[in-house]
C-alpha cells in the first residue's frame, strides 16, 4: 500500500484557514468573498505556508518553492456521516491509508518510491469545518526531513527523480535521540555533510555490493574534490553513501548521495561541527535555494549503514518504518499540526 508500508503519513489538520479575500463589486467597494485555498485546491495545485499555524496558506506555481502537492480530493462522507466525531490521528493514518493511496499513485502514473523523498498525507478540513458538515479532504506529497521536518520542493512529483536526496554543502543534524536529523548549518553540531549526488548506471538493478563497489570509488573522487584533498582521517571523519532498494529502482529512483560523517563509535552516530568544504573553492551553485526544515515533527532513529569502513547494506525496514534515508533506519510516526487561530 503506498506510503502505508513506511509510515510515512504527514497528517496537517487546518481546524481553521485564514480566509482567502477575493475583491468582489465595483471601484470603491469594500465586500470581499473568502476563499479557502486549501478547499479550492484540485490535484496539480501546489501550497505553500511559512506560518507553523498553517494561516498563511497560498496556491503557488508548482515550479516554485511549496510543502504539498496535491494529488487529489477524496469525499469520505460515506462512511463519516454529519454526527461522525474528529477523527484521531490514528483514524486519520487509516483514512489515509485508504483514500490518498490510490490517488497519489495514480497522479504518479503508477511509479512511487516508497523510501523515497516524498510522504504521502491528507490536509483535513479540521475541527470547525468537520463541525459544519465539511467531509472532504485534500491528499497530497510532501518532502520530509529524516527527523520529520517539511522540506521544500521545487518542481512537480510526476516528473521528480524520487531518490532521497540532498545538494552539496548540506549538513544533516543530530536529534535528541542521536539520530540522523534534519538540515542545519553545517557550523552547528550535525551527523553528515553532503559533498555530492552520484547518478547510478542504467539498466537493470544492481545489488547493494555492486553499488558499494561503484559508490566506493566515485564518492571517495567526488569528496576529495569537494574538500580540495583534505585529510579526513585526521579528523577522525570518514566517506559514506547511500544505496537503492529494489523498490526504489522500479519507481525509477538513480540518485545516491556521498557524504562525510564521523567514525561512529559503537555503532553510535558522532556529532561534529564545521565543513569539509575546501575553503578556496567558488561558491556551490544549486538549482534552487538550500533545503530548510519548515514544520517539526517526531524524531525517527537511525545509523550509518553505507561507509568505507563499513560497506555493508539493510534491507527495507518490515516494522511500519521508513526504510534507510541518509544511511540510517527511521521510524517515523504520525503527528498533526494544529492551527492557533
């Protein structure tokens, strides 16, 4: 089931939009209609907010920066009659499971990476409107952060390389827990520094010792040219990458990212600070702005998997999880953001 498997659901509950004003009768007139743009939302649409409260949600060109794409509307008025009770968070993974499943997978023409970068949730009418009979939702993508966070996208999904990736010269932190966390400044303390994205070779999949032996060699070149030869070792950091999973492959994901990370200490993750980056090289240049973590959620766990001290790789996570993301295994579980006004 898409996106079920992984637990990957990103449950926003809009219990009440600012309303949108659309001016309305002559020169000099004051009367305006709200429109809320989440419920005028069709599959295609794109939404962007900045505000944690969601208030100031607006439509915008897919081709520009959002947190949700949507794939489609879904009426559960059938089986959530005017009497029906909010749903829970946990009625509202099923409701999900149910009805955005299908959807996003069609919009996708059937191709979706289930480790990949995209999350699969609905945006709920929340509170005030389920009281007022609303009973349609909006399903949707989003890109999470391995510790939960919304990311930016850029581009619509249908024609996304799905992998899970990120630009060169970001740095992913560290969680409470140690576990790998979202992006940060690469001065804070953090578990990796991205130092570039590895196409794989076409044709058909190759195991994760094949690609241990391709990433081996083409991350070891491609971070000794991004820290202009620097001597990692001597800071006790080391060379990693991530693989693809048999899903990931067949949904069309080829993108790995190499990386720097501290030698883990007991299988442990190790926080370190500042980048490898060679300091006399031009400035990174990258499609779009660099990735930032908009809404926080629970934090998952992990572990490094891929490294040239350890090259071994995981299989998919069987336990509800989202399976390896920037080298680690995440369980990620189902929050709702609520608004304040």
């Amino acid at each position: 089931m898409l996106g079920a498997s992984a637990g990957a659901f990103v449950l926003l509950a809009l219990s009440t939009l600012v309303g949108w004003p659309v001016g309305a009768g002559g020169a000099g007139s004051t009367l305006t209609t709200a429109v809320n743009p989440v419920m005028a939302a069709q599959a295609g649409d794109c939404l962007n907010w900045t505000k944690q409260d969601l208030s100031d949600v607006e439509k915008v060109d897919c081709a520009a920066q959002h947190l949700f794409e949507v794939t489609g509307v879904a009426d559960i008025s059938a089986d959530h009659g005017p009497q029906a009770p909010f749903p829970d968070d946990a009625q509202w993974q099923q409701i999900s499971q149910e009805q955005c499943s299908k959807l996003s997978m069609d919009y996708l023409g059937g191709k979706f990476d289930p480790f990949g970068k995209y999350t699969v949730g609905p945006l709920n009418p929340g509170e005030r409107l389920w009281g007022e009979g609303q009973r349609t939702l909006r399903c949707g993508l989003q890109v999470a952060g391995p510790a939960g966070g919304l990311l930016p996208a850029y581009g619509t999904a249908r024609t996304q390389d799905q992998s899970d990736v990120y630009d060169p010269g970001v740095c992913l932190g560290i969680t409470e827990t140690g576990s790998v966390g979202d992006p940060v400044e690469c001065a804070k303390p953090h578990t990796f520094e991205i130092t570039g994205v590895v196409t794989l070779p076409p044709g058909e999949f190759p195991s994760p010792e094949q690609q241990d032996q391709l990433l081996v060699g083409e991350c070891t070149r491609i971070t000794a040219e991004y820290t202009g030869g620097a001597d990692l070792k001597a800071r006790g950091l080391i060379v990693a990458w991530d693989t693809r999973v048999v899903e990931s492959w067949t949904a069309g994901s080829r993108l790995v990212n190499c990386k720097v990370g501290a030698q883990p200490v007991d299988n442990v993750l190790v926080p370190w600070e500042g980048s490898v980056r060679n300091p006399d090289a031009p400035p990174l240049t990258t499609s779009n702005p660099p990735q930032t973590t908009a809404v926080q959620q629970d934090e998952p766990t992990g572990a490094p998997l891929h490294s040239q001290s350890n090259s071994s790789s995981a299989d998919p996570s069987t336990s509800g999880s989202k399976p390896p993301k920037s080298d680690e295994e995440t369980t990620t579980t189902t929050t709702t953001t609520t608004t304040t006004r």
